[in-house]
C-alpha cells in the first residue's frame, strides 16, 4: 500500500485525536442524558411530595438542559463525522457537559445539607445530576490526559487570551460583594466548598486544555465556555429587570462572569477556526510542486505524513523509515515500533516550507 507524500489533507485528523474525541463524545452523551433526567425527575421527595429542578420559572433549562442536549448533538457528529470537525466536536461536547459539572455539584451540596439526614429522602433526580456530573469531570479529565501528538495547533495569541478569560469566571463566584464574602461569611464547610467547585473546576479544566493549543483541548474550552454562558442566559431570563443586556453586560460581579463566559467562548470559537478550515498555526503554505533540499540520501529523502499515525510528518531516508519525526515544524525521535510500511512513491514531497531541509544529525 503507497502513502501520500504530500502534507494530510485539511480537515484530517490523528487516529490518536479521533480516538481521544469519541471516547470523550460517548462520556458526554450519557452525562447529557443524565442531566437532562436529573432536572426533570425528583430530586427529593416524601410521601406524596416531590421536588425537582425543573420547578418553577424555565430558566434552570438554560443551565442543565440546553448544554446537555447540545452535548449530545455534537457528541453524535463526532461518531457520524470525519477529521478535524468531528474532533473538535466530541472533545467540545465532554466540555460542555464539564462546564456544568460545577454547579451541579454546588446545588446538590446545597440540597444534601438543607434536607439533612431526617429530612425527605433524595429522589433519582439527585442521583441522575451526581452521576452526570462525575461522568463528566471523567470526560473532561480524559481530554487533558489524552495524548495531543500530531493534532494541529491552534493560533498562540487566542488561546492564550481566551484561556486567560475563564479567570474572570471564580472570581466573579468568589469576591466579596455588597458587604458579603463568601469564603468567609458562609459558615458550612460542605456548602462553602461546593462553591469553590463550582467556581474552579470547569474553569480550570478549561484553562489547561485551552493552553494546550490543540484542536481537541482547545474545542472542549470552547465547549466549556458555552456552557458557563447557559448560566449568564438563565440570569438574564430569571432577572427581567436588569434592563436586558445593558444590565448584565455593564459592570459588577455578575457582569465579570457574563463577560469572562462570552469572551472566552468567542476567543476559543475563533482560535479553531484556522484548523478547521485546513489552515495550521505556524506551517507556511505547501505548494504541490516543491520538493525537499538535497541532504541525506543523497538528496532521495523526504517528509511524508506519518504512515504510523502518531506524528503529522515522519522522514523517509530513501531507503527506510526513520526515528526523525516533525509536528509543526518541530522536530523530534520517535522510533518507527511496529512493521514498517510500504515505502512512498518517489515523486517529490510537498511539504512546509519550513521542513524543506532534511533532518540534521
């Protein structure tokens, strides 16, 4: 079987990235439905009674339910597509089911103290939303610990500041305000550390996937800020008075999280988009007609995209694979492990401009 010598198409991915993204696309859409029934069913109940998130005003749909569906959505593409879309689809579905993980486990606190142990039993609601949200934590632990090797990077100076807006995030939950702090002014252990739960963990999480720079942490950012910014919609709905986005979006502690949630999700969302169009931070443009420098083997050497699938570029001397890989123009060993593959065609590579010198050493 040939291989290509020309740069992957755009829009491919890593066998490594697709695993990554479906493995966390099948965590995000069983803690999807689990959200979805742990706001609809009991969350406690006794005799006759019964209570459940979904009771009183729809706003709560904003903070469980439309990041839950949204994450079953795109987990579903991510099985159902191909490349580089379907893994910044399955990494963001586990980020959105991430970004309310948080809350969840802050509200569930709030209710395990308020109903103490003589007080009416919890419901399956309450058992469904901790299920999901540790199914969830487990998706998004998963993308960070994952390996990245070959996936495409996504531009420096939006990550960097898209992940340096989900800062915004725990403060705005953590400052004091109008006389009340809240680390110290809540007198509960358990309550006061649901609240630092939620107003670290999808942040966090979010953060050191950002600054990875690749498409699939950068993708479960995204989806994570998404799902911060439910929250800021299911504000906006309970509170009609603010005056609409002028009050929300003006200044304040709550504005701090609206604006931290928006930011972070338009810097995430515009960071992806040159990978996802083909286009790879820091490679120049590769012209089909060009072919590597003379070096070694006598100038029959070449980049061609790994054979192996763990690298984006792995160099042929002409007579064999070699250890000398490259992954965006970084080079480095990672020695062929398994029965090496039929050698490439020899007609020229076309490479990045920046890999046209064959490895030195």
């Amino acid at each position: 079987m040939g291989y290509p010598t020309s740069t992957p198409a755009a829009g491919t991915a890593t066998p490594r990235a697709s695993a990554l993204a479906r493995r966390t696309a099948a965590s995000a859409i069983v803690a999807g439905g689990l959200y979805v029934a742990g706001y609809y069913l009991p969350l406690v109940s006794e005799g006759g009674f019964s209570a459940s998130f979904s009771d009183g005003d729809s706003s709560g749909m904003w903070i469980w339910v439309v990041p839950a569906l949204l994450a079953v959505v795109a987990g579903v593409v991510a099985f159902v597509g191909k490349g580089v879309a379907a893994t910044a689809a399955g990494t963001a579905a586990g980020g959105l089911v991430t970004g309310v993980a948080g809350i969840s486990a802050f509200e569930l606190i709030t209710v395990h103290k308020l109903i103490g142990d003589s007080g009416p039993s919890k419901g399956i609601g309450f058992w469904a939303m901790a299920a999901a949200a540790g199914v969830a934590v487990s998706a998004g632990s998963s993308v960070l610990t994952g390996a990245k090797a070959g996936e495409a990077k996504c531009r420096q100076q939006l990550t960097l500041i898209g992940a340096a807006m989900f800062v915004g995030a725990p403060l705005a939950i953590l400052l004091p305000a109008d006389g009340f702090n809240p680390l110290s002014d809540i007198d509960d252990g358990l309550i006061k550390f649901g609240l630092v739960v939620w107003a670290l963990l999808p942040p966090l999480l979010a953060i050191a996937a950002t600054l990875s720079r690749s498409v699939s942490g950068v993708a479960f950012g995204a989806g994570v800020a998404l799902a911060l910014l439910g929250f800021s919609v299911a504000v906006l709905q309970s509170e009609p008075g603010s005056g609409g986005l002028a009050g929300p979006f003006g200044t304040g502690h709550d504005s701090l999280y609206h604006w931290s949630a928006l930011g972070a999700l338009v810097l995430t969302a515009s960071a992806l988009i040159g990978p996802l169009s083909g286009r790879v931070a820091g490679s120049a443009a590769a012209s089909p007609s060009v072919s590597p420098a003379g070096g070694a083997g006598g100038g029959a050497g070449q980049w061609v995209a790994d054979p192996y699938g763990r690298h984006q570029y792995r160099w042929y001397d002409g007579a064999q694979w070699t250890a000398q890989v490259s992954d965006h123009g970084v080079v480095s060993q990672d020695p062929p492990v398994q029965s090496p593959p039929t050698p490439p065609p020899t007609s020229p590579a076309a490479i990045p401009r920046d890999q046209w010198l064959p490895p030195q050493g």
